[in-house]
C-alpha cells in the first residue's frame, strides 16, 4: 500500500468520525429543542375554527363529532355530543408538548401502541382534527402515567413521550350528551303503572308536603313493605341519563308504561321494552296546564322519535312490578301445621328372609 493511498484513507476515516460527532450532537440538540415543543403546532391558536373531529380505532370503531354554529354533535348517532368533553379533547389536543423522544421503529410502535390504526391489533387511536385552512392528524397510543402518553404524529416515524394525558375513545356512545330528563320527585304528584304483563296500579299523594305515596289498588289481604314503598319510583326520572340512542322503531305494543303527573300539570309518558340485554325506553310529554306548555313542548322538540338505552338498575326502578312493593303474603295455616307436626319415627325394618319368616311362624306355634 502506497502512502498516498495510506494518506487518502487516513482522511476518510478522520472525516467519518467528525460527520459522527456532527450527528451526535445534532440529535442532543434536537432532543434539547423539542422538550417540551408541542406536538401540533399552530392547533392551540385555531382551537374555536375546529370544524370535525374524527376518532378511529381497528375493527371500523369510529366517531365523528361534526360542530354546527356553537354546538357539536355525533355524525354516527344524529344526536348532541358533550360539549364539555370535546372541548376539553380539543384544549388537550392544542396543548400537548413533548416530554421526549421514543422510538423511531415501526417493529416497537405496537409496544406503545402507536401504529396504524388500519392493523388489525392496533390497539391505540387516531384523531383527525380539522379546520378550513388545515388538518392535524395523531395516533394516540398507550398511557405512561397519570400524565402522560405515547403519541405519533400520523405518517411521522418519530413517536413520542407527551403530556397531557389524553382520553379518547372512538365509540360514539362515549361523546353523546347523556342527560334526558330531570323531573325531581318534589313535582310528582301520580304515577301510573301499566306493565306488559301483570297488574295495573298507581301511586299518588294529595299535597307536595306528603312524604308518601298511596298505592292502588292494593291485593285483598296485602301490605305495602312501608309507606315509602313507592318512593323510588317517583325518584326515578330526576337526572335520567343515557347509555345509547337510536331513531324510534321497537314494537310500541309490547311496551310496559309509566305516566308521571306533575303538581304542576306536566305529564311524562315513558314506554318501556327489552331488546336482548337492553332496557330501552320512548319518553313523550304533553301538559294539562298553561305553565308547563312550553316545558312538554320542549321535550317533545327533543326526544321525540327517538329511543334510549338506559341503565337496567333505572329500568328496573322505573317500571317497578307491584308485587316488589308489598310484603310477602302470610303462609297458610295447614302449611303452617305441617311445617310444625314433628316428624315420626321410622318403623323398625322387618325381615323379609324366608328363615326369619319360618322362625316367626314356629314362636306362634309354641
């Protein structure tokens, strides 16, 4: 090997340590950079021009909350979201900065859950947010702590450590507006129990200062299991909330009813059914009185034509079956006695043995 050759590599090799040392401190000063950057630059300023918000997980799980004028509603439910809980995705959304570098290989994004949502195991979930003049995109994969998560800009290799930490879920059940009614038990003066199957009755009282409700009519020779029996059921539409809404289509007929009557002239018709493991009802109002017109109109405006999924624990209350508000009839009194006649003794066994029968016949004989 000539010395020029020798000189050549010599120059090579210094200039691939140098380019090295570059890249190195490069990259930390990169890192040192982007702590703390934010992940979306130019969303924090353009948080109010969000016009769509589009969720979606692996297995076709999507959302889309669409804004319309100062309101924001569920594109796959036709139904008002929570506008708290998208604002508060938004802000979050604006604010996240970056806690620090992760990994830059597609092999390790499924360790934070980071990859693309088209997977069939992906399990984290891409956010879409968009306004006139532009759109952010986001895979938002699993927590680290309580305040922070792995993100990954989408079609960025860099994932990343970021805080807040965001919640977001890709079932528009999770963003609907979940409050139907409020009636407090203050107002209810009757309620009208008519169940697809058993029997009718009702519960009243004469004056809002009555703590209890009568009951009837009530089964010859029964009692009520105490004279707040029928509380719960006047308790059971203040603060009504949803689980899931549909567009109305269930089998009216089949229906169970439950009419509560206001003091104040206001009656609420809830119709009742199961669908498999759903308690699903219809609300309708109408009113008897000039000061709850534009109330029963508003509800109508509302929740017309539409069912809801509810809790089965407020199902249950709702139509409440008569016979859970009485105490359990008293036994029969020969069911009584015969529970109390004590047992007789069992006969000794008798030989059956022909030996023991010829024995039996010869001590006769004697």
């Amino acid at each position: 090997m000539n010395g020029r050759r020798l000189a050549w590599l010599l120059l090579i090799a210094i200039a691939l340590v140098v380019f090295a040392i570059w890249l190195a401190s490069r990259r930390h000063l990169e890192r040192s950079i982007m702590a703390g950057d934010l992940v979306l630059p130019g969303l924090e300023q353009n948080v109010n021009a969000v016009t769509v918000v589009r969720l979606r997980k692996a297995g076709d799980v999507h959302t889309t909350l669409s804004k319309g004028g100062e309101a924001w509603s569920v594109t796959e439910r036709s139904w008002p979201a929570d506008l708290t809980k998208v604002r508060k995705l938004l802000l979050n959304l604006g604010a996240l900065n970056i806690v620090e570098e992760k990994t830059r290989v597609p092999a390790h994004y499924p360790d934070l859950g980071v990859e693309d949502v088209t997977a069939p195991k992906a399990s984290g979930t891409r956010v879409e947010v968009v306004t006139p003049a532009r759109t952010w995109a986001l895979i938002v994969g699993k927590s680290s702590s309580g305040k922070s998560g792995y993100v990954r800009v989408a079609d960025a290799q860099q994932s990343l450590l970021a805080a807040p930490l965001l919640s977001v879920d890709a079932d528009p059940k999770t963003w609907l507006e979940q409050t139907l009614i409020d009636l407090p038990a203050a107002r209810v003066q009757q309620i009208e129990e008519k169940p697809a199957q058993g029997a009718t009755f009702s519960a009243s009282r004469q004056k809002k200062e009555d703590s209890n409700f009568a009951v009837n009519p009530l089964p010859k020779g029964r009692t009520l299991t105490g004279p707040a029996a029928a509380e719960p059921i006047a308790s059971a539409l203040g603060a009504l909330t949803l689980d899931d809404v549909h567009k109305a289509g269930g089998d009216a007929a089949a229906a169970a009813h439950a009419l509560y009557r206001t003091f104040d002239g206001l009656e609420v018709d809830v119709a009742g059914r199961k669908d498999g493991m759903h308690s699903v009802i219809a609300i309708s109002a109408r009113s008897t009185a000039p000061a709850t017109a534009a109330e029963a109109q508003k509800l109508n405006a509302r929740l017309s034509g539409w069912e809801f999924d509810i809790p089965d624990y407020k199902y249950s209350v709702i139509f409440t079956p008569l016979e859970e508000l009485l105490q359990k009839p008293p036994e029969p009194p020969a069911k009584k006695a015969a529970a109390a006649k004590p047992a007789k003794p069992d006969k000794p066994a008798t030989s059956t043995t022909p030996a023991d029968k010829a024995k039996a016949a010869d001590a006769e004989t004697k």
